[in-house]
C-alpha cells in the first residue's frame, strides 16, 4: 500500500510552468518547475522512499493557488502563510524552517545562514540542504547568494533566481558594491591593526 499520494498541479507563471504538490491537509509538499520535473521526482523519492509516493494530477485548491499568483502580482508577502511538510533530516528542516525567516527583498549568504542556525563552520552542509530544498519559493532557497553576491546556484536555474530576486525589489549590483566596500574598509581596517601591533602606537 502507497504510503503518500499527493495531488499535483501546473501553474503558469512569468517564468515557466511551476509544478505544485499537496497533499490531502493543503500543505505543500513540492515546488518546482517543468523543465527540473525530474529533479522534484528524485527529491520526493529521496525524502519519502523509492515507492512511497503517487502524484495525481489535479488542480489545487484556491488556498494554494491564489496566494503563488498573488506572489506573482507583486503581493510578494501572500506565500508567507502557506503551510509545508517535508521529509528531511532534522538538519535539513532547521535550516529550511531559518529560510522561511529570510524576508522579502533581504538575502544572506551561506555563512550567515550558518550563523543564524547557531552552526557556523557548517557553511558547506547549509548549502547542502539549501540546494535539497523541496518546496522552492514558498521556502526561499533563492534569497540566500554567495559571501560576494554573486548568484552560486539554484535548482530552478540561475535566470529564475535572478528574476525572482528582482521581482522582491533586491538590486544585486547595489549589494555587490555594499559587500565590496564593506570588505574593502575591513582590510584596511586589519592592515592598520596589523601596523599598530607591529610598530606599536605612538600616541
């Protein structure tokens, strides 16, 4: 006997078909795109077993569906109620619960993601997770970038991160100039600091 069956639904968006999974209590379950299908499959598999899970297609509730296309008009805060249940380890779900705590327009990086979980040498294991994120979007794996604010990858491709984050109104070039400044006045910062140990001070 199927463990799981889950309906699955087609949404047209600005940028693509986007794939929708449900289960039975409305609580999103995946979300993908139509050219990464394959990839939502094996995510669904990974977390819920080999022959656990029967995808039926069908039309969502409005309860889904009216708020990812409220998103998609620019009511950007209407997924923020959505509900999700995902398999995972309990890695995985801390750092995924910490990315629904990343507001619109806002982004951070994988260490501060790290950091913001109280696991900050685990930088690598948060982008793994990251990157297993089974409910894209709604769980917005797309709001974290690199340390210089370049736009590292994305299972739903880089020009869908690229748009969705300038749909939230985040103007990459302006954080790139930010993120460099800063890290430009902590080096000199730093090799001041060096000097001042070195030499000692002669105030």
């Amino acid at each position: 006997m199927l463990a799981h069956s889950f309906v699955l639904d087609r949404l047209q968006t600005p940028i693509g078909l986007m794939l929708v999974v449900t289960d039975e209590w409305e609580r999103l379950r995946a979300i993908d795109w139509e050219d990464h299908e394959g990839r939502m499959h094996r995510l669904l598999r990974l977390h819920y077993g080999e022959a656990n899970v029967r995808l039926v297609a069908a039309r969502t509730s409005a309860s889904i569906r009216q708020p990812l296309e409220a998103y998609f008009g620019r009511d950007l805060t209407a997924i923020d109620t959505l509900c999700t249940e995902t398999g995972g380890t309990a890695f995985q779900r801390k750092v995924w619960a910490a990315l629904r705590g990343i507001p619109v327009g806002e982004t951070l990086s994988y260490g501060e993601l790290a950091a913001r979980i109280g696991q900050r040498s685990a930088v690598r294991a948060v982008g793994l997770a990251n990157g297993a994120n089974p409910v894209g979007l709604v769980v917005p794996c797309h709001r974290v970038i690199g340390a210089d604010a370049s736009l590292t990858g994305y299972g739903g491709g880089l020009e869908r991160k690229r748009w969705l984050l300038a749909h939230e109104g985040v103007r990459l070039a302006d954080l790139r100039r930010r993120r460099n400044r800063s890290s430009h006045a902590g080096e000199v910062t730093g090799r001041w600091l060096g000097a001042k140990e070195k030499y000692g001070s002669r105030s």
